[in-house]
C-alpha cells in the first residue's frame, strides 16, 4: 500500500544492525498489524456459524465486532498517552501476546459472553499496538528508507483487511470456526517470536500529550476528516458484517460459494488499496469520494442485483476495490491535517476508525434484527452517499491543506 504520509522518527534509527535485520523488524510490525485486522474481522465471515454454536441470532452476534472497535477507540489515545516512556518494543510483545490470548479464549470459548470477553482483549490490542506501531518508521531504518518502510507497515491493513474474511470463512467452513481462532492464535505467537528476536529496544524520547491531539480537533481539515471516516467506515462495516447472512439468505449461495465469493472480494480490494494509495497523495478528496462513491452504488444495488449469483460477485467486486481504497483515504488525510504531529495523527485516525466500526456493526446489526439484509445494504449506501456529499463540501469550502513546518 503507497501511501503520502512520512513519519518523523522519534530517536535515530539504530547503525550496528544490518539492513536486513532492519526490515525484518518492519515486516515485524506489519505482520503484527495484520494479525490484528485479521483476528479483528474474523468473525464476519464466521458470523452465522458462531451465532448458531451459541444460538444467538446475527445482530447478537454482530456484537463481536461491536467490542473491539469500542475499546480500541478508548484504548489508542489512552495507552499512547500512558505508555509515552515505555520501550515501545516491551509494548509491542505485550499487545501481541494479549492478542494470542484472545484468539486462544475464543477457540476454547464454553459460552457466548467468553467469546465477547476475547473481542474486549482484541480491542485493547488494536488501539494500543496500531497507535504505537504506526509511527515506528523511523526508529527501525534509516531516514532515507521512512517512507518506504511506513509502506510496507500499512500495507498490513488491505491485506489483513481483503483477506482475513475470506480465508476464516475457508478454514472454518472445512475445520469449523473454532479452528479459525486456533489457528489465529498460532501465528500470532510465531509474529510475537519474530517481534522479540528483529526488534530492537525502542525508548520513546518524545509522548504525545493530550494537549496535542485537543489541538487537533480544532482544525477544520481534521474535524473533516472525522466526519469522512465516521460516514465511510459506517457504511462500510455496518454492511459488510452481515454480508455473509445477505448471500444465504437473499442469493441463496451454499457456505462454500459464500467463501469463493469472499475471495473474489478480497482480491478486489488489494487492488483498490493500490489504485487508492497511487492517487489519494495527488488527489485526497477525489480519490476518497471515488472510493465512498463506489461503495454506495454497490451497496444501493445489491438489493436489487444481488439475488443472481453474477450480480452479487459483480457488486462485491466493485465494493472490495472501493474499500481496499478507504485507510490509505483516511490515514492520508488525518496526516495532511496536521504534518508536523504525524504520532497524534494515527492516535486520531485509529480512534475514529475503530470507534466507527463499533458502531457501524451495531447499527447493522439493530436494522438486520428488525428488518432484513437487503435494509441494512440500503441504510449502508446512503452513508456513503453521504461521504461523497461531505467531500464536496471541502473542496466548496475551499480549504487548504497546511504545510509542514
């Protein structure tokens, strides 16, 4: 994923390691990252297997993905403020290994209310691991190589993002969504191995205080980019978390096609993320209204198109290239805002977008329990209609972009 945003590194990176122990330590932390979108999305694709184990119904269910987006909102700005002195590497290892607790709990889960205690676990990983990790760049390599390094860190999010759905609904469909959650937390020991042998300590010799993020939140490039977020990220996950029970249930796809279909989707949306990262640097607010707009029609249509099986993966290829576009849109955008506090900036950008997924999955699931799948796609697209309305608003308002310092 290419992405506009350069990380100023908070100490000098080390000069005795190697090259290629350095980018080990950067692969570190993207598999970290996507351990965690991963085990964070999970349950979509599990969302009727689970519901049935514990027989509770969908919208019950959709709270696994309520859980984590909450306390990870709470979480970012809290453990970043908190933990500004701690060796980042300490924090690392302990999030990771909070995160394979949880999987574990889940696969050996007696009772729905433990399954939900483990979603608690995740959340507290996504804020503080995604808060710290984002900006890690420029203590892992070289100056000259920051750039490309913050690369390949969120390049953990379309993948984790695109592929962690499909390939839970594939190991639970053949093995059973316990083993998915078995599996997930297997490699995320073996990343946490990684992390502590590639890792170099990390002192943290600058925290962000809260007096910086308030800061923020009075810029008007940032207080939009809130809005955007909030709008895309609603249509999005209040949506996309019950899409699996839309295609039982409206196109009548068997659970194995239901896992092709997630797949096409996936690698719809790792080539969006490229199409988005390529242009959001030259282009923010078109490139992220192209995105909001895609989603909306796919998600306007599906109802109408989605009963035959061509119509459903036509729109899901279409949905998946648009949201493969939607954090590089984002986390672009929250640090055009504010270039001189790229720290504060991913605090902002992983606060609003988990907190959003919280309540995207809620309301998706509130609409689904009272009405039907193909509601909660319609209710979804006019959010996105919505964001694309939001980002014509700051090109009328003609607001610029600040310059770094």
């Amino acid at each position: 994923m290419s992405t506009a945003t350069t990380f100023s590194a908070r100490s000098p990176a080390p000069t005795d390691r190697s090259p290629s122990v350095s980018w080990l330590a950067v692969i570190s932390v993207m598999l970290g990252i996507f351990s965690i979108v991963t085990t964070e999305i999970l349950p979509i694709g599990l969302l009727t297997s689970i519901g049935s184990s514990f027989t509770v119904s969908d919208g019950m269910a959709g709270l696994m993905m309520t859980m984590p987006g909450l306390l990870a909102a709470l979480s970012a700005p809290v453990v970043t403020v908190a933990t500004g002195r701690v060796d980042r590497r300490v924090m690392l290892g302990v999030f990771i290994l909070l995160l394979a607790l949880a999987n574990f709990l889940a696969a050996a889960a007696s009772s729905y209310w433990l399954v939900l205690i483990s979603r608690v676990m995740v959340g507290i990983t996504i804020g503080g691991f995604w808060s710290i990790g984002a900006g890690l760049a420029g203590q892992l390599v070289p100056a000259k190589s920051v750039g490309r390094a913050t690369s390949v860190i969120f390049s953990a999010v379309p993948l984790g993002s695109v592929l962690g759905v499909p390939l839970g609904t594939f190991i639970g469909d053949i093995a059973g969504w316990r083993t998915a959650f078995l599996v997930m937390g297997g490699f995320t020991l073996a990343v946490l191995v990684l992390l502590l042998v590639v890792v170099p300590p990390l002192p943290s010799g600058q925290a962000t205080r809260l007096d910086v993020l308030g800061g923020m939140l009075r810029s008007v490039n940032t207080r939009f980019a809130l809005v955007m977020t909030f709008l895309v990220v609603l249509a999005h996950f209040g949506t996309y978390t019950y899409v699996t029970p839309f295609l039982e249930q409206v196109t009548h796809a068997s659970s194995g096609l239901v896992t092709v279909y997630l797949l096409i989707y996936g690698a719809a949306g790792i080539a969006g993320n490229f199409l988005g990262g390529a242009t959001v640097g030259r282009h923010p607010r078109s490139t992220f209204a192209a995105a909001a707009a895609l989603i909306a029609g796919a998600t306007l249509l599906l109802p109408v198109l989605g009963h035959s099986d061509a119509g459903a993966v036509a729109l899901l290829v279409v949905w998946g290239v648009a949201y493969g576009a939607v954090p590089v849109c984002s986390q672009t955008w929250f640090s055009k805002a504010a270039p001189d506090s790229p720290e504060a900036s991913s605090v902002l950008f992983t606060a609003s977008f988990q907190a959003t997924i919280s309540i995207g999955a809620f309301v998706g699931g509130a609409v689904l329990d009272r009405s039907s799948p193909s509601a909660v796609m319609v209710l979804g697209g006019l959010a996105a209609v919505l964001t694309v309305l939001v980002a014509w608003a700051h090109r009328a308002g003609r607001h610029a972009w600040p310059k770094a310092s």
